[in-house]
C-alpha cells in the first residue's frame, strides 16, 4: 500500500470555492504589473522553491526594493510564451 496519497484533479466548482475560501482573486493577480512571490507562484502554479530556481538560472528576472523581491508581469508572461 501506497503512504501517497491520491490527489485527484479538481473541477472548476471545486477550484472556484478553493479560491474564494483562499481569498485567490485570480482576475485581480493577473491584471497586475507587479507581482509578489507569492502572487507569481499561484499565477504560474509552481512552488516558492521552484520559483526560486527560476529566477536563479534567469527564467525571471525578480526586481528588489530594499529587502522586497517583487516580479514584473511581464517576466511571468515572457516565460509562459517560451
């Protein structure tokens, strides 16, 4: 027997009361220009670890302001049309 568990894909129903009992607003992430790490991870659907090994080997460039890393919109879009 199997310790995994079976993870079955979910529906629209089922993604739409995820995201409403998240407080996802994915209509308003994607209209961003600048994204946070957090907000690029849902908009791409990756990790924040996977996301850090993108920017490391230059799939995104993550711009800092201060001690902030935020992700320009168009990063994002440069590599989903890859």
């Amino acid at each position: 027997m199997s310790l995994k568990k079976k993870i079955a894909p979910l529906d629209c129903a089922q993604e739409e009361a995820y995201n409403k009992s998240a407080a996802i607003d994915m209509k308003l992430i994607s209209s961003k220009e600048f994204l946070s790490i957090k907000e690029a991870c849902l908009l791409i659907g990756v990790s924040r670890m996977s996301l850090n090994r993108y920017m490391n080997i230059g799939l995104i460039e993550p711009v800092r302001i201060g001690s902030r890393v935020i992700i320009k919109r168009e990063s994002i879009d440069n590599l989903l049309n890859m």
